[in-house]
C-alpha cells in the first residue's frame, strides 16, 4: 500500500512540474508604442484563484504592462466570455468560435484593472493549447495600434524528416464583432524542401505565404504578400509531428494588412 500511495504522489509531483516547467512559444507584431506593452511571457500563466476568474500555471498567456500584475491565459479568457456574453456588452464565442473580449466596456467599479486590459479577438487551434489573434490597446487606432499574436504550448520536439503535408488554416484580420469573417485557405508544407507555402483570404484580403522551414527550431519564416503589398511571416509548428502551426504575417507601413493565423495539418 505504502508504495502505490508513493508512486501516485511521485506521479502527482511529476505531472504539476510538468505544468509548471511549461514553455510558451509566441510571435508578435506590435507596431507602435501602444501596442509594445502587450507582451507573452515564455512562463506562461500564473496560477490564480479569484472571484472573476481561475487560472492554473503554465498555459499561453498575456501580460499588460503597466496594467496587470499576472499573467493570464489564454483559457481563463475564454472562460470569463463565456461567463459574461449573457450581458452582451463584453462580447462572445461567434460561429467561428473566435472569442472576442471587449475587456474596455467592463464598468470600472469592478475590482482590479479589468477595463484597462484592452480588447482581443482571438481563435484556439484544434486540441493544442495554442491560440492566434489580435489586440487593441484601449483607445488605439485599430489600423495602426493593431497587435497580432499567436502563443502555444508544446512547440515540436518531432518534426517531420521528409514528406508533405496541406494544414487547413484561418487567420484574424480585424475581428472586433462577433461572426465577422475570418481569412480561409491551406498552406502546403514540403518537409523534403523545407518549405511552406500557400494562401488565405476573405473579401477584400489575400494573404500569401512562401516561407523556409528550420526543423531545428521547429519554426518557419519567409515572405509574406497582401494584395501584392510585400511583407514578412514567422511562425511555429506544435504537437506530435508537427500537427498543428501559427504564425503571423506582418507588412510595416501597411499594418492593416498584419494578420494572425493557425491551423491544423488535414
């Protein structure tokens, strides 16, 4: 008895370090000064327990700087939507199942810095604990202040040595209401050339992607186009042989085109 109550407790303390030694792999473009206080610590979450929202140590997260005094993720966000789309004024879970968290219209008799957090709109990956999305600092100009982001857990240890594969993806290009569209497409991975490319787009936005693959890092990182305008993408695989992805495009000088986007291999 005493050596199965050890063995449950030992596998109890491996799988909380587990939790607690996570890493959090991320991408950002933050094109301003507003935009620079967003930030996604590689610790990830910090473990909370409070009357508005529950965190646990570890997952893909967000810290305001200047603002917030912890970091939280990503999964605690999405739950305080859930609890608060009733009210209707804080936003939503849309079709899409983008969450969007209008954090500026919280009334500011409640406790903490909650209406300060700004406003977010983003997207969970399949079964990875990996998000992308978009953030706007409160009172920044939505086509220059525009951060887009994408953070995960389980970056890939396993990458594929050779073969291909197509990755089904979605990006966020402004999504700040509930079922606005979201950019549609595949990218196509050539693990024997190490390349990434393919396209996504919605009315009004295409995006191209021609990037190299580091199997090294588990990342890709390459040229990126939006409506012929050139820019720049880098991103991460995630999961068991690299079963999922995120990245971000970006265009400096054209940051309405910066757009966040994921998605998993079909």
């Amino acid at each position: 008895m005493k050596k199965v109550i050890f063995s449950t407790a030992l596998l109890a303390s491996l799988v909380s370090m587990g939790v607690a030694q996570a890493t959090v792999t991320a991408g950002i473009n933050a094109p301003t000064d507003k935009g620079k206080v967003f930030t996604l610590p590689e610790k990830g979450s910090a473990e909370h327990n409070g009357w508005f929202h529950t965190d646990q140590e570890g997952l893909p997260g967000v810290d305001i700087k200047g603002v917030s005094t912890k970091v939280s993720s990503f999964k605690s966000l999405t739950g305080v939507t859930k609890r608060t789309e009733f009210l209707g004024v804080f936003g939503g879970i849309d079709d899409n199942d983008v969450v969007v968290l209008k954090m500026n219209n919280m009334p500011s008799w409640v406790p903490g810095f909650h209406n300060k957090l700004g406003n977010f709109a983003f997207k969970k990956v399949g079964a990875e604990e990996l998000y992308y999305g978009e953030w706007l600092v409160r009172d920044g100009d939505i086509n220059q202040d525009r951060v887009v982001y994408y953070a995960g857990n389980n970056k890939t240890a396993n990458m594929p040595t050779g073969g291909k594969a197509t990755y089904s993806v979605s990006g966020i290009n402004k999504n700040t209401e509930l079922n606005q569209p979201l950019l549609t497409g595949s990218l196509n991975a050539d693990f024997n050339a190490n390349t990434l490319k393919g396209n996504m787009r919605k009315s009004g936005l295409l995006i191209s992607i021609d990037a190299g693959i580091n199997n090294a890092e588990a990342s890709f990182k390459g040229n990126a186009k939006a409506n012929g305008i050139n820019g720049q993408t880098e991103g991460n695989f995630f999961g068991n042989n690299a079963a999922a992805l995120a990245g971000v495009a970006k265009f400096d000088g054209n940051n309405q085109f910066d757009t966040a986007f994921g998605g998993t291999k079909q």
